[in-house]
C-alpha cells in the first residue's frame, strides 16, 4: 500500500499536482501555490457552434495553458523538480505506470475525462477533455483515482489505459519532495509568466462585445438569434465559471490565497496588498455566474442541483456513482428539452444577454486594472 491519504481540492490538475507533492511529505506547496507556480490564471473563450449533437458549446478557460494540458503538466513538473517519465507509446506508458503501482508509488497521469467515465460527461468533439489525476493503488482488474474524491474512487484499468491513449497523455509524474527555494523560485516563475500572458490578453472583453453586438456573425444575439441551445450555453457558463463543473470555476478566488501565501514566501509583503483587489474580481465573477442561470427560473434551479449532485457524486467516490449517473442523465435529458423549447421570451433573451454583456465589460476591466497593479509588484 502506498500510504495515500486523498485531500480533496478545487481544481484537477492543481490539485492532483498538490496532492502528489503532499504525499512526498512537500505540504508546503498548497494548491494555490501550485495553482501560481504554473504560471497561474488565464482568460480564455470559445463558441462552438457546429457540435455532432447540434448544441452551441461555450468553452471558458481559467488556468494558465488551458488549451495544452501536457505543456502545463510538463512546465509544473519542470518548475516544481517533479520527476516524469514520457513514454513513447499507450502501452509503455501502461506498463510504466503498472511498475510504480506494483512499487507503491502513486503517479500522476493525464486522462480523458470523457473516457473514464466518472463525471458522466457526453463525449466532447472540442478536445478539451483531458485533465491531470492520481493513480494512488491498484488492486486486481481496478486500479484507485483521486480527482478530489474524498472517498474511494475506482475504474477499470482497461478504461483508465484508453483514457490515457493520445498525443502527451503518455507522460507519468511521480511524487517528490520540493525545497522552499526551490517553490519560492516556481512561484516567481509562475507569477510573470501570469502577469504577462493576462496583461495581452483581451478575451472577456471580446466576448463581452460579442453578447451585446446584435450585427457580428459570432454574436450571441445572432448565433441564439432563436433560443435554441442557449440554456446549454448558460449553462456551461454557470459550470465553467462556479465551482459545480468538471474544471474548478474561475479560480480568482484560488488565485488571491496564492497571493496571500506567496507574500512570506517571497518575502513581498506587497503581494498581501493585492489580495482584495482579487477577492473583489473573484465576487463579480460568481455574480456573473448567478446571472447566467438565475434561480428565479424554476428550471434553472432544478438544473443547478443536478450539477451539483453529479459534483457531490464524484467526492463521494464509488459510493456516490449511481446517484452522480442518475442526475447526469436527468441533467441532459433537461438540457435538450429547454434547448429546444427555451422557456424565454425574445425579451427576457435579449435582456439577459444584456445584463451579462454589461457585468462581463465591468469586470474585464476590473481584472484588467487587477492585472496592471499585479505586474507592478511582480516587477519590483
């Protein structure tokens, strides 16, 4: 037995980063100081419109490298003097993680979410399925997950294999301790490589002018010009942005705890300064969120605690899969119906997407100005 204690966590692949590092006896290095150290939270969206199933996917990245999964791994690992191993195939990447099993040693792998099959998601044609979890034991034809599962959570080796199968999903990292100067130097790494990539990155505001503009192609009023599919898209905002979904939300708030332990660590008190400026970004976007599902439509409620019962599942571990697979099912069975028979008027549309045009605008200039005070400090 490898002595593996789950810890839970916010967000995959910090987490699975963090709780690695913490079983090699490294509990210094917290989620948000990993969350900082690899370069920390990004802006990031994209709507697609043409999906096998006919919806409107909205994707909203958060954490810094969203598109590239394998390169965030691989720049934490590197920041962090975690040890890795890059196979050249599925099946040596199998049998590499099958020694370190067979050895005690849990190792972190990255997976398609999809595949595994405990969060019950539909297949995405996006490729932005595959995140970072622990392989903590295995045991006859199971081997033991923690993706911030709180209690037992198993798959089918089988599963787990072809889940791994695709370009960088070969790679396995293995625990190690890290030093305080060692983290000390990722968190600084981490910080400019942050600063830098949201000081250049304009997309909230772009998406905000795409929820307000009635004339662009890839406007919201245009593309749900007739309200098919826009539950959906409001509602993987609401999953994407809040701590319900899959990904972890927004992480701003994450963001500001690593702010507050980097300030001793780095010995820059100033850092502590700028921890409510990102408490304040991290309220306006679970505002944001609130908005785009609001409660005072019956629907939406229900909607709400079928998310949160398949989140609840997850953490339950396999003692919670049967009750986290029903209300997927009840969950997309809902998402199809309101899809094509949205429960809003043209009105109530148009206004809705006018509430969050407006919110989005404020606050991508919050997080903006944010940004600015932040890279001033980092310079220092």
């Amino acid at each position: 037995m490898s002595g593996y204690r789950p810890r839970g966590g916010r967000q995959p692949d910090t987490a699975a980063v963090a709780n690695l590092l913490a079983h090699a006896g490294a509990e210094a290095a917290t989620e948000p100081l990993v969350l900082l150290a690899a370069g920390g939270i990004a802006a990031g969206y994209r709507l697609d419109e043409f999906t096998p199933d006919g919806s409107r996917r909205v994707i909203l990245g958060f954490r810094a490298s969203w598109r590239r999964p394998h390169r965030w791994l691989t720049t934490s690992a590197e920041r962090l003097a975690l040890r890795t191993h890059r196979a050249v195939t599925a099946r040596g990447a199998a049998r590499r993680l099958s020694g370190e099993l067979a050895g005690g040693r849990p190792a972190l792998v990255l997976a398609d979410r999809c595949r595994l099959g405990h969060w019950h998601l539909a297949d995405a044609a996006d490729g932005d399925v595959t995140h970072c979890l622990v392989v903590t034991t295995a045991g006859g034809d199971r081997v033991c997950l923690d993706d911030r599962n709180l209690t037992p959570l198993t798959v089918e080796r089988p599963v787990l294999d072809a889940a791994r199968r695709g370009p960088g999903r070969t790679t396995t990292v293995l625990a190690a301790a890290v030093s305080a100067d060692r983290l000390a130097g990722a968190v600084r790494a981490g910080l400019a490589e942050c600063v830098a990539g949201l000081a250049a990155d304009e997309s909230w505001a772009r998406w905000a002018d795409l929820l307000l503009d009635e004339r662009a192609g890839k406007g919201w009023p245009t593309v749900f010009a007739d309200r098919r599919g826009l539950v959906g898209a409001l509602l993987e905002v609401w999953t994407a942005v809040g701590p319900a979904g899959v990904g972890g939300g927004h992480l701003r708030d994450r963001f500001a705890d690593g702010l507050a332990e980097a300030a001793p660590l780095l010995a820059l008190p100033a850092l502590e300064e700028q921890v409510p400026r990102w408490r304040d970004v991290a309220a306006r976007w679970a505002a944001l969120a609130e908005a785009a599902l609001p409660t005072d439509v019956p629907e939406f409620d229900w909607m709400r605690g079928l998310a949160l019962r398949v989140r609840d599942g997850v953490r339950a571990g396999d003692a919670g899969r049967a009750d986290a697979a029903e209300a997927a099912i009840q969950l997309r069975r809902l998402r199809d119906h309101h899809d094509a028979e949205s429960p809003f008027t043209d009105r109530q549309a148009r206004a809705l997407l006018l509430d969050l045009g407006q919110r989005l605008r404020d606050l991508a200039a919050v997080e903006r100005s944010a940004v600015a005070e932040l890279a001033a400090v980092v310079a220092d």
